[in-house]
C-alpha cells in the first residue's frame, strides 16, 4: 500500500480536495483533527503539553486552543516545543491507521510536510494551491482570524513555489468543477504508478 501526502498552505483547500478523493473512496487521514484529538484524549501528549504550557493550557479539561495558538505562534521554540510533542504521536497513530487500510494507497492530509521535512515519509505528495488572496479570504470566513493572523501564519509556512517543486502532482484549488477533474487525473495517475 502507498503512502500519499496531501499538503497546501492554510486556506487552499486541502480538505474540500481530501473529501473528493473520500468520495472516490479512498482512505484519508485528517493529521489536523487527529492531532486535537491525540491532544484531548492521549494521556502522554497530555501530560507533554501541561508540562510545557502549564496549567492554563486546558479549561474545564478541555484544551484552550485559543491560549496555546497565542503562545505557540508568537514564539517559535514553544511551537517546536509543542510539535515534538504532538507529531511522534500523530506519526505513530497515523502508521497504526494505515494498517487496518485496505486499498491500493491512502492519503494523509497535513500542513507542514515540507516545513518539518517529512517528504521521505511519502510515496507521492500532493500539493493544493490557490492565490493568496483567495486563501486569505477563504480563511476569514472560515476562521473568523484576522487578515493580519492569516498572513502571520502564511509566513510560517513555505511559499508555494518552492513546494511546487518538490511535489509529485499539483491541484490548483480555484474554481471546484476544475479542481474535481484534477482529483480524478491524480487518482488515475497513482492508481496506475501502484
């Protein structure tokens, strides 16, 4: 079974392109809501993430998002702090996932694939784009951050260029009957290359 990446800067789209290959019926894993998960209910990135950000990093035992995105996001140590927490964690439950698969490959949907160098864990990677412009505002609607939120946390991430070129297949994410054309030709394409 192949091991595929599916990444893109915040505001591409790269769950609307993940749910077009669930429709296809491929097995997609959500790094994003499985990481707040392992962070609600895994004893170990728990009792990591209460070390490092104390007590006030869960409310009524829920975690504060809104108070570790504040801190992590303005401080780059805590946020490699709190990644080397929680990405062992998802890795290791994603890998547990990826067993109890059964088709030709599977796709693990995740941010920073090139950011913390983890291309060698893929046998293909998808890159989802689209303008800035459009991501932005995608965001603000989504998120209700600010604009000057959502170019912070573009900054933090690699420009799409240079993701590009590393990248094995690539979805512009613009218009959605083009973009599910595109989903198909990838499809083929990998279901072909396995």
């Amino acid at each position: 079974m192949k091991i595929v990446g599916l990444t893109g800067g915040i505001g591409s789209g790269k769950t609307t392109v993940a749910q077009m290959f669930k429709d296809l019926g491929v097995p997609v894993y959500n790094s994003d809501i499985e990481a707040k998960a392992l962070m609600h209910n895994s004893k170990v990135v728990r009792e990591g993430i209460l070390e490092l950000l104390g007590e006030t990093a869960y409310k009524k035992g829920k975690l504060n998002r809104a108070y570790i995105a504040n801190k992590v996001f303005n401080d780059d140590k805590l946020l490699k702090a709190l990644n080397s927490i929680v990405h062992p964690a998802v890795r290791e439950h994603f890998l547990k996932w990826v067993d109890q698969q059964d088709h030709s490959y599977v796709i693990q949907e995740t941010a920073l694939i090139f950011e913390n160098k983890n291309q060698n864990n893929y046998d293909a990677i998808i890159l989802v784009t689209a303008p800035e412009e459009i991501r932005i505002q995608r965001v603000v609607s989504r998120d209700n951050s600010s604009k000057k939120e959502i170019i912070s946390r573009i900054a933090n991430q690699l420009g799409d260029s240079e993701k590009i070129s590393y990248s094995n297949f690539v979805i512009e994410n613009i218009d959605l009957e083009k973009t599910s054309k595109k989903v198909l030709e990838v499809n083929k394409a990998l279901l072909e290359y396995i």
